[in-house]
C-alpha cells in the first residue's frame, strides 16, 4: 500500500491513543474503550496492507 495509507493508520492509532487518555484522565469508561478500537481499527488495518504487500511481492518475483 501507499505510505499515504500508513500515514493515515498511524494517524488514526495516535488518536485512538489521545483519546483513551483523555478518558483515563477523565474516568470516561466509553472514552477509553473508544480509544482502545480506534487503535484495534488502525492495527488491523495495517495487518491487511502488511498482507497485500507480501502479496505482491511474491508474485512480483
């Protein structure tokens, strides 16, 4: 996948992370849970490029 794509992934795992500590500091159970998939959504993400790119290059070769 394009760095573009990764750049978005990593974006959307340092958000999920800013706002699982927001709801740390604040006590938002919902904050922290919320935090926790934004970065789960962001990890698999990255699984599937990570399997697109090996992909790719076994059939480039």
């Amino acid at each position: 996948m394009s760095a573009g794509d990764r750049m978005e992934n990593a974006a959307e795992k340092v958000g999920g992370k800013a706002k699982e500590a927001m709801g740390k500091m604040t006590d938002d159970e919902g904050k922290i849970v919320e935090g926790k998939a934004q970065q789960a959504k962001a990890d698999v993400k990255n699984a599937g490029e990570d399997v697109e790119d090996a992909a790719k290059d076994a059939f480039d070769k």
